[in-house]
C-alpha cells in the first residue's frame, strides 16, 4: 500500500515515509505547544493587561467585564491575498447593553500598546451588522468596520493571535450582550443588522 501511495505522488516509498514521519512529529509538537499555551493563558500576563486597559481607561472601568477580541480583513483577488489583523480591548455590561467600550490594541516586543477607549452606542453608531459570534460595528458615511470577535481560547499563532489569554465567561456572556446590543442600537436607529430602515 506504501509502495502505491508514493509511486502516486511519484516518490520513493523511504522518501514518503519520511515525509509523513515529519508530517506527525510537526502535529504533535503543534499540538503541545497549544496545550502549555492555552493552560499559560488562564492567569497569562497579556489577559491581566486586558483587565487593567478596561479599570483604567474606561470610566467606571471595574465595573464592566474585559475581554480580548480580533478581526480578520482580508483584501486582494485571485491572484494576490492580503490579509489584516486587528485587536481590541472590549469593555461591556451584560446587563446594559446599549452601549460597549473599544480599545484597539498591538503587541510590540511581547507587550500589549493601545491607542485611546471609546465609546460606541447610538450616537456615533450608523448600524450594528453581524451577529453574536462577530459583531460589526458601522459608522455614519464611512467604509471602515470594526469587528470584534471574542473567542474562549486564544493562543499565540504569528499574526493571527500574538495572545494567550482563555477568556470562557467572557465570551459566553459576551455572545448574550451583543445579541442584545445589536438589537437595542440598531432598534433605537430604526435600522436592521444590514443597515436597512426598519419596514412600519
């Protein structure tokens, strides 16, 4: 069987071997890395830095939940791909949704650097697009979007997630406040999750 498989991708049967021996070694080592990084992530550093960004530059800070969030854009044609990532800091209430605080975020040398927070709500909203696992975040007579993303787990993965931070209470309970925020904002602006004037 080893003899037709290699002579399909037309290599010798110890070369193919090889190639498969090195295939599963990168897998398990992938796969371990995840683990320590992931059991890193539960008290991490970068997760404490989260919490501190909300507390202080927030106001009223300690009383609204911190998570991490990101985005993907991804921009080109068929024959070029580029792709753009983005990190937040997100400060909500569960139980208020009518309005969430953003904060973009980088990471330089293994530190978390940050612009200002602001906050987002009716009044410098144009819609809320999306759903609870992305929420969208559209602006009047502008193109720009802000994703926001929060996923339980996230590992440092190059560019894709420069983090370790586990984060499961806050992204159930964010997937609850932002069904409920998208509904509240886009509802008090008469508009549905594409932006469209609500039918009377």
């Amino acid at each position: 069987m080893i003899e037709k498989m290699a002579d399909a991708v037309g290599v010798s049967p110890q070369a193919f071997i090889v190639t498969i021996v090195v295939i599963v070694v990168f897998v398990i080592i992938f796969l371990i890395k995840m683990h320590f990084d992931e059991k890193k992530g539960v008290d991490s550093q970068e997760r404490a830095d989260i919490r501190k960004l909300i507390d202080n530059l927030v106001p009223e800070g300690t009383q609204y939940m911190a998570a991490y969030a990101h985005s993907k854009e991804v921009y080109g044609s068929r024959t070029m791909r580029r792709e753009v990532y983005h990190y937040y800091a997100v400060g909500f209430r569960p139980t208020q949704a009518d309005h969430i605080w953003v904060i973009p975020i980088g990471v330089e040398s293994g530190k978390i650097v940050y612009t200002k927070a602001t906050r987002y709500d009716t009044v410098n909203l144009a819609y809320v697009g999306g759903n609870e696992f992305c929420l969208q975040l559209h602006f009047p007579g502008m193109k720009d979007v802000i994703g926001l993303q929060v996923d339980a787990s996230n590992t440092k993965f190059g560019k894709e997630c420069q983090v370790n931070i586990q984060q499961p209470e806050e992204a159930e309970a964010f997937r609850g406040f932002a069904r409920n925020f998208q509904e509240r904002i886009n509802g008090a602006l008469g508009v549905n999750h594409k932006g469209k004037p609500l039918k009377k």
